[in-house]
C-alpha cells in the first residue's frame, strides 16, 4: 500500500529469498514486481546464521542510509534466535529502533512461532518496543483449523477487542466478521453453516409471514363479501320500509283530501237548503 502511494519500502527477509516472496504474493493476486521496477521497494535476503547479530545490525544500518525508505520489514525477527540468545536479541532491536525513530522510519516486525515456548519468549522480548501489535492465531474447530487476527495493543489509539477471522484468497487478504453463537467463536465451514441455518430460518418465517398475510387478506374479502350482502340486504330492507311509509302517507294524505270535499260539499249543500224557502215567499 504504501508503494501504491510513492512511498519507499526496505524488506529485510531472513527465511525467503525475494523470488520466493515476489512469486508468494502473486499467488494471491498482489503484484510487488511493479514497486521493484519502479524502485519503490527492495528486497535484501540473508540468513540469520550468516553473520552475527552486530553484523547485521550494520547492515541493515547501512542498507537504510543508502536507500533512504519510508518503511522498514524485518521478516521474522524470530530467526535471530538462532544466532542470539533472547535478551541479545532484544537488545539488537532496541537499538534498531532507536535508529529509526531518530530517522522518523516506520518499521514492521514479522514473528514466527512454532510452540508455546518461543511464542512467550518472542513477546516478552519485542512487546515493549511496538507502538501496534497484530496477533494471527490458529483456531481449531469442528475438525478445521482458521486463522484468526486481533489487535493485542495498540499504544495511544482506540481499536478493536473483536476477533476477525483471516483468509488468503486469489485476490488479496480478507477479513471476516466471526459467529458469535452459543457454541462460542465460529469460524470456516462452520461459520458458513450456522449463517445458512440462520438465512433458512428467517426464509422459513418470511414464508409463514407471507401464509399469513395471504390467509388474513382472504378472511379479510370473505368478511367484506359478508359486510356488502348484509349492507344489500338492510338497504332492501330500508327500502321496503320507505315504500310502506310512503304508501301509508299517501293513504293518509288521499283520506284527508277525500274527507276535506265530503266536508266543503256538505257545507254546500246546507247553504243551498237554506236559501230556498226565502225565495218562494217574494212570489
């Protein structure tokens, strides 16, 4: 990353040789050749056993002068055991990093181990000298084992305490988010199995949602198929009433009319019978 923006980087490699290294990485889909040509990062293999450990503290001291990088590798630093005790060794990267902190250097250190022993013997020797520090474990499971990676310290910055489980792929380095389950910490096949399970259940309840709702919409248009007779039937029912008031007021209507002409032609007739004697005493 930091060649990709014109940084320069020094690898010192003390277990491959810079082919092996440059082939690696290609493997998985990292081109380091092009930093090489464009003389962004080289490469300095040597054996531990080659030379002492004052030998290749000069070295490397000397190395770093001339090319003048940003960033300095040492690739793994639990070679030097072979040539120094523990604490010799630890007196040797002091002093490197001393140098390199006066020279304003980044520098990463690379640490192997092959039993519980050395693993303690490596942390206590390099713990107090780095700022960061990234712990790759193995983690056994299920019969698979996975690679796990955690911040053990980060000196002066916030970070995480979550596990991330590691993978190598043909298109670089991955992290993945680990299952927190009942079981513990899953990671590999095993992960992959419990988010199936996981997705198969929330299908499975989508489709019962989806039962459901279908089953509710069709209670929900018998219902309204009910509602839409019986509001049919109290409208005829309304209607029928109507007719029977309207009938019985025109009836009433009809039978006030018919009584109001019997009356006036009663009155009529009356006025007619009084007149009549009048007349025939003027004769």
């Amino acid at each position: 990353y930091n060649c990709s923006i014109d940084k320069k980087c020094i690898y010192f490699a003390f277990e491959e040789s810079p082919m092996q290294i440059l082939r690696n990485m290609s493997s998985i889909g990292i081109d380091l050749s092009r930093h090489v040509k464009n003389g962004l990062l080289e490469f300095h293999a040597s054996r531990p056993t080659l030379h002492g450990l004052e030998m290749h503290l000069v070295s490397i001291h000397k190395e770093i002068k001339r090319f003048k990088p940003d960033i300095v590798i040492l690739d793994p630093i639990t070679n030097l055991i072979t040539v120094g005790s523990v604490s010799e060794v630890k007196a040797m990267l002091i002093r490197l990093v001393d140098f390199l902190q006066n020279e304003k250097i980044t520098v990463m250190f690379t640490a192997l181990a092959l039993n519980n022993t050395l693993n303690e013997q490596t942390d206590e020797g390099i713990s107090s000298l780095v700022d960061a520090w990234l712990l790759i474990r193995d983690i056994e499971f299920n019969g698979e084992r996975n690679r796990g990676l955690y911040v053990m310290k980060s000196r002066g910055m916030g970070h995480s305490n979550q596990v991330r489980e590691f993978i190598i792929t043909d298109d670089g380095l991955k992290l993945v988010d680990v299952y927190l389950g009942p079981e513990g910490v899953l990671t590999g096949s095993a992960r992959e199995a419990h988010l199936l399970h996981e997705q198969t259940g929330i299908a499975l309840h989508g489709q019962a949602v989806s039962r459901k709702d279908r089953e509710i919409s069709r209670k929900r248009k018998v219902l309204e198929a009910k509602i839409a007779g019986l509001q049919t039937e109290f409208e005829s029912v309304e209607e029928e009433l109507n007719k029977v008031y309207l009938e019985e007021e025109l009836k009433n209507r009809i039978a006030e009319q018919t009584r109001q002409e019997l009356l006036n032609k009663r009155k009529e007739k009356e006025g007619k019978t009084k007149e009549a004697p009048k007349k025939a005493r003027k004769k």
